[in-house]
C-alpha cells in the first residue's frame, strides 16, 4: 500500500512538472525566435503595417507568446539612426496580486534559459529579479545574454510590469540598449 502511495505521488509530481515546463518551453521557444532574428533587426518577424508615423512605424509580429494579447514589431525612424524593437503585452488584469503572481511566474521561466542562435555556442539568459510594489506603478527586468559578445552583445531583454489606465500590465521587448537609449536621447531632444 505504502508503495503504490509512493508511486501515484511521484507520478502526480512528474506530471506536474512536466505541465509546466510545456508552458515555459513555448514562452522560451517564441521568445528565442525573436532573439534569434535580432542581428536581421526582426525582418523575418515583421508581419503588416499597423501603424506608422513619422517617429515610428508598427508591424503585427509573426511570432506571438502563447496567450499574449499583442506582440508587434515597431521601427523607430530617426535622422541619425534606425532601430527595432520587438514588445509583447504578455498580460493584463486589474488585480494586481495576479498580475505580481503572473510576473514572478514569467521571471522564472526566462531566467536562466538557454538560447542558441544559428549553429553559435548558446547563450544564457540572466537577471536579477526585482519584486513589483503596487506603489510603485512601475517594474522592470533587464535580461542579458552571457556570454556578452559580437551582435548580441547589446541586446536586452526586458520584463516590466506597469499601471496603465485600465489596470496592470505585464510586457515583454527586446531591443539593444545602445540603440534604445540614444533613440529615446533623440525624441527627447526633439
């Protein structure tokens, strides 16, 4: 009796376990396309127009996080340079308990993942993580690739949990930093 007690339990754990590493493995999997197209600045992901502007113009992104509401491709347009980055709202509700939950969950599927690109040594993801406070409005991730080199070696990957009008929500970019910071340098100036 003891021993098919045992077993049903370790079986219920397997299976546990192996649920929730089918989920976290199609989050890693669409988030390592984008990575992967990266150093084409997203051309291969870049779906139809949504909307363009003189600052920016948005694609409809052709990998989606599973059970995300939107993921886009936006190209910022800028007299002295041209960047991409890739966003997805992976999740919103207006509780912020479940959103706090559903960010902690995110983290540790993404932390610590392995991501290769082409037939390159494979790359992993690391970030330190930071505890939403609902005072705050406003939390972020930063993500990097190790080993740091070549192409990659600006790319970052961003989870951010944040307050908006109609309540919280959770994001997910990748952009590289050098190119991002002196885009948001420029509309600044502007």
């Amino acid at each position: 009796m003891k021993r098919t007690s045992l077993t049903i339990v370790l079986l219920a754990i397997f299976a546990i376990s192996f649920a929730q590493g089918v989920f976290s493995n199609k989050t890693i999997t669409a988030l390592e396309k984008v990575i992967q197209d990266y150093p084409n600045r997203f051309k291969n992901i870049k779906g139809a127009i949504l909307v363009e502007s003189p600052q920016t113009t948005e694609y409809s992104s052709t990998i989606q996080i599973p059970g995300s509401n939107s993921c886009v491709v936006t190209r910022y347009n800028s007299s002295k340079m041209e960047a991409d980055s890739w966003s997805c709202v992976v999740f919103e509700n207006e509780d912020f308990v479940q959103v706090k939950n559903k960010f902690k969950e995110l983290f540790g599927q993404i932390k610590n993942s392995i991501v290769k690109i082409g037939g390159g040594k494979p790359f992993i993801l690391t970030g330190q993580y930071a505890d939403p406070d609902e005072a705050k409005k406003f939390t972020t991730v930063l993500f990097e690739l190790l080993p740091s080199a070549g192409d990659m070696k600006n790319l970052k990957v961003d989870l951010s949990l944040q307050y908006v009008i109609t309540g919280w929500k959770i994001s997910l970019s990748v952009y590289d930093r050098e190119t991002k910071d002196a885009e948001q340098k420029e509309m600044t100036r502007n």
